[in-house]
C-alpha cells in the first residue's frame, strides 16, 4: 500500500488553483526537489479550455502534454486529505485477509464497509498520520510521459 486517504474536501480545478491556501503546491521548477513536482497544474482560461501549466506532467518543452491532461482532468474535482497515510518508496503490505482489500497496481478499488473499517484499525493501530516515506523515483526530477 502506497496511499490510503479519508477525503476531507473537494474542489474544482479552478478553486484549487486560485485558492491561497495551495499557492504552495504549484511547482517551482527551480526550486526544491518537492517544489518541482508540485500538483497544482490545471486550470481553465476564460474560453473553459484547460491550462496545463509547466511541471512533472508537461512536454520537456513545457508544452502541453495531451495524454497527462486528458487523464488527470477526468474528474471534475481535486480531492483533498487531512486524514492519510502516504507510504511511497516505504510502502506496506497487510497480512491477509487485510490485503485482499487493496487494488493492486495505480488505481484505488471499492471494497465493502466491513474491509474498510478492519483497514482502517489496521493503520491506525500502527501507524500516525501523515508521510512514511518519499514517493517512489523521487531521486531527481523527471517528466512523465503519461504513457508508462
């Protein structure tokens, strides 16, 4: 398990690029190894077209990557957590039968009220909010091609 997370709030592509409080994770390409890959990209201009901006998910050029922006911009919401357990690089595997409850692969994956709840006490039991571990090639920055 990379990620689990209880949604705390939503909001639109453009409410979380205008909000003042996620200023903050836009990126900064020369900035910080953790600025650089700030998620705060997509916003819409004045003709409700999408704006992708310079990032982790953009040509090497900076130009728009086509296949990071349909992807990313299916949704209508940006979900936001409080309340997570962001493993990465230091991700854990439950004992079964807890593990039966988790997707594997990048996806997430509906499971019952019951699994949920046992998951749940599981991380709560022995875990403290929060980061356990940087993400996964977090070494240097890369673009992603959106393809692999």
């Amino acid at each position: 398990m990379i990620l689990a997370m209880r949604v705390t709030d939503k909001l639109t592509y453009d409410d979380y690029f205008q909000s003042s409080q996620y200023q903050c994770k836009k990126p900064i390409l020369h900035g910080s190894l953790k600025q650089t890959y700030g998620d705060n990209i997509y916003h819409r201009d004045s003709h409700g077209e999408w704006i992708q901006s310079d990032s982790h998910h953009s040509n090497p050029d900076g130009t728009v990557n086509l296949h990071n922006l349909k992807r990313d911009t299916k949704s209508k919401y940006v979900l936001i957590s409080k309340d997570f357990y962001f493993f990465g690089e230091n991700a854990i595997k439950p004992a079964a039968p807890l593990n039966n409850a988790l997707f594997q692969g990048r996806n997430f994956k509906y499971i019952d009220e019951s699994e949920g709840s046992k998951l749940v006490k599981y991380l709560r039991d022995n875990f403290e909010l929060g980061y356990h571990g940087n993400p996964i090639q977090f070494h240097n920055f890369t673009r992603y091609d959106g393809l692999s």
